[in-house]
C-alpha cells in the first residue's frame, strides 16, 4: 500500500547492494533487474543514471502502463535487448530471453566498459585466448585529437583491465588486440567518455559570528559535474557533539545555530555528486564570548526632584 517510491528503492540498491562498503568488488559484473507496473512517484532518473555510472547493467520488465521513453531512458543501452513490456500472466514467455541477456551481461561477449570516473575506467572481455595461445594488446587513444596511444600487453588467460590517470570529459578510443598463431580473431572497438572532473567545495569564508551561531560560505563546484547537494557538519576542536546541516544544490552558505560561546570549532562542506563520491574542505572558526553586559543608564530625575 502507499505510494511506489522507486527512486528510494535504486538509492537503498546502490548503498546496500553494489557499494564496495556493502562488499561489491571492483571488475565484478553487476546486474540489476527492475520489474514496475506503472510509474514512480519519485524521481528515478538521477539514482538509476548513479547505478550506470558504477557500472550496473540495468533491466526492466514493465507489466502495466509504464511511459516507454521514461522506461527507454532508465534501462541500459540499447533499449531493446534491455527493457521489456510484457502482461504480468505472460512473464514465462520472457524468461529464456531475460535470462541470456542477463548471462551476456555477467560474462560479457564483446569488449565493453564500467566503473567509469573522470580519471578512467574499467574495461572487459570474454576469454578469447589461453596463456599458451596467444596475448592480447590493449590500445587506447584520445578520439578528438591525435596524441600518445597508451599501450598495454597482456596475457592470453586476461579477461579485464582498468586504466587510471586519464584526463576527465574526455572521449578515447579503445581497441583490442589478441594476436594468435593458432587462429585469427579481429581486433575490438570501443569508445569511451569519463566523467567531468568532480571538484569539491573551495575558499570557505565564516561571517556574521555570534555567541551561539555562525554564517558559513563557500566558492560552489561548478562545471559539468555540479553537486548534487552539499552537507555541513561543525564540531567542537576539543571533542564533543557535531551537528551536521543539508544544503540542497544552488545554495552556498548556511548559518550554524546552537553553538557555544567562546568555542572553537571545525567547520567541513562537503559536495555531494552523482557518482556518489564526495569532496571536503574544512576551516577553523570560534564564536565569540557572551554580551557582555551594558551599564544602566542615568535615569531622568522625577518631576520636581533634584538630581543627587
């Protein structure tokens, strides 16, 4: 009963199912399979466009009235090996197709690439050759422009690789190379973009100090990988409880309330982004000691008295 909030539902996959903390290991196919009757009533692009980004291969099965652009948008490329609209009586008729589709996701057929960020990415491949039969040479090139082709040789019995220290928002091209006496097998093409480069929170500038409270500013993450959202947490220096505050994405400050006077503090922004990593900066900041009390004014002398 209640509403169907599947964008929760993608986020609690995401945190408990495919994060490394959750025990997802890096390089491992992870699939996920979304079976809906009919719309969300939260949004589900951003948590599903997060599961792609880790690499998820996502199905979806509709049996009721979904929207097919939504639908085609949410499942994996391309639509039609990955999203499915079917009677919920007639989901056997599917079974066999859903099922190999699954299987070529977990043991890929063809050179294809996950875990992509904005400094690499993760490639794989079927074993196309034993130890004994051959090697295979990985190549990878910016597309837009000519540069230094990166080159790596691998053992026949390779089934994957991870190339690191590339430059963000940038397409390469990828090829694949096995080289074999024993038969010949055709080079494969991929190309891949990585992600926009994610930088965090800058130039933090405390203002308006007070007893109990503190204004907090910050140089915003701009650029192609805005953040999604930004949280503040101040601590006392000396240990004690933390209080921690969400900036919703478009806001840079936020004022501190609660706090102790004459206290020092530490005070970290963190942006949030749709990767699901995150960038910090902290600063030190103090609230001033309590008003100090103010000296009661003379008062008039009454009508008809004398000043003392």
């Amino acid at each position: 009963m209640g509403d169907t909030n599947t964008g929760l539902a993608l986020a609690y996959a995401k945190e408990q199912l495919f994060a490394e903390e959750a025990g997802a290991r890096p390089g491992v196919p992870k699939v996920l399979v979304w079976v809906t009757d009919g719309g969300s009533s939260d949004p589900v692009g951003p948590p599903m466009q997060e599961l792609k980004d880790l690499g998820v291969t996502v199905f979806i099965v509709s049996t009721g009235r979904g929207n097919l652009l939504e639908l085609s948008a949410a499942a994996s490329p391309p639509a039609e090996k990955h999203l499915h609209f079917v009677d919920v009586d007639d989901l056997h008729m599917i079974t066999q197709e859903l099922r190999g589709s699954v299987l070529d996701a977990m043991w890929p057929q063809q050179l294809r690439a996950s875990e992509v960020t904005s400094s690499g990415f993760r490639l794989a491949w079927p074993p196309l050759l034993t130890p004994d039969s051959g090697y295979y040479v990985l190549e990878l090139m910016p597309s837009a422009k000519q540069g230094t082709v990166l080159r790596q040789q691998l053992p026949g019995n390779a089934t994957g690789w991870a190339w690191a220290g590339l430059d963000p928002d940038t397409e390469y091209n990828v090829e694949l190379m096995p080289e074999s006496n024993v038969r010949l097998l055709r080079p494969q093409h991929l190309r891949v973009r990585t992600l926009p480069e994610e930088t965090g929170p800058e130039r933090i500038v405390v203002s308006h100090a007070r007893p109990r409270s503190l204004r907090v500013s910050w140089a915003p993450a701009l650029g192609p990988a805005a953040a999604l959202g930004y949280h503040v947490q101040v601590g006392p220096l000396l240990g004690g409880a933390a209080q921690r505050v969400e900036v919703p994405a478009g806001r840079n400050s936020t004022t501190l309330q609660g706090l102790a006077p004459g206290t020092a503090y530490l005070v970290t922004v963190t942006a949030a982004f749709r990767s699901g990593r995150e960038r910090a900066l902290s600063a030190k900041a103090c609230t001033p000691d309590g008003e100090r009390s103010r000296a009661p004014r003379p008062q008039a002398p009454e009508a008809g008295g004398r000043e003392p």
